[in-house]
C-alpha cells in the first residue's frame, strides 16, 4: 500500500507532513488561530516559531555544547547533568510504558480474535442447525 502524501525528509527519516494532535492541544491551537485570525494551521505555526525563536536558538546552542563536550567529562555546571540525568529516566519510563502498552493491546487483539472465533463458530452451528431444519421438513 503506497502512502501519496509528501514527506519532509528528517535526520530521523522521512516523516509525513501531517501531524496528529492530542484534543487538548488542538483545542488551544485552535483558539490560538481564532485569536491570530487566520484560517490556515501553516501560518499559525509560523507564528509560533517566529515568537519562539529565542527559545528555539537557546536549545541549537545547549545541543551544541553538548556534542563539544565528552559525557565522560566531569567539568562544568552540574544542572546540565541533572538535567541530562533525568531525561535519561524519562525516555526509560517512557520505553517500559510503550512496553506494557504494545503487550496490552496484543492482548486485546487476542482476545478480540477469540471473540470473533466464537462468534463465527456459533454462526456456523446456527447455519448448520438451519440446513438440518430443511432436510427435515423435505422429508415430509
């Protein structure tokens, strides 16, 4: 199945142009593009970055200082180690949770198969039942 629509291609990979928002967060952008007036998500976006551009260059130059820098180095500002520290753990809470979710709904999946067997199986008795039912009264 071949998917049409345009990528943007990414360090990461080609990634599609489309993006999937939680209801929270597109209940705000949605208000945020009533309140900026304009009709289309591209130029709220736009916005965005341009407003946030201090921000954005602040992250460009932490990214940077942390590839000049050896992670087995001791040197320098403990907090960017906290802060490092404790990105670690989240990605490390968040691979476990993605875990446990794909092992759920494996299990759901599993369950909804046997689910469906079930029912196919009683169709098929109730299918047969009726065939019998047929032959019975074409006797008479």
């Amino acid at each position: 199945k071949k998917d049409r629509h345009s990528k943007i291609y990414t360090s990461q990979g080609p990634r599609d142009r489309r993006v999937r928002l939680s209801i929270g967060i597109a209940r705000k952008f949605f208000d945020l593009q009533e309140m900026l007036g304009v009709d289309k998500p591209s130029k709220t976006l736009d916005w965005l970055l341009t407003k946030s551009k201090s921000a954005i260059k602040e992250l460009v130059q932490k990214k940077q200082k942390k590839g000049e820098s050896r992670p087995d180095s001791k040197e320098g500002g403990g907090e960017e180690e906290d802060e490092e520290e404790e990105e670690e753990e989240s990605r490390k809470k968040k691979c476990t949770n993605n875990t446990i979710a794909k092992e759920s709904r494996a299990k759901a999946r599993a369950r909804a198969r046997e689910r469906t067997r079930e029912k196919m199986c009683i169709k098929n008795m109730n299918v047969a039942s009726g065939i019998n039912q047929l032959q019975f009264l074409q006797l008479f």
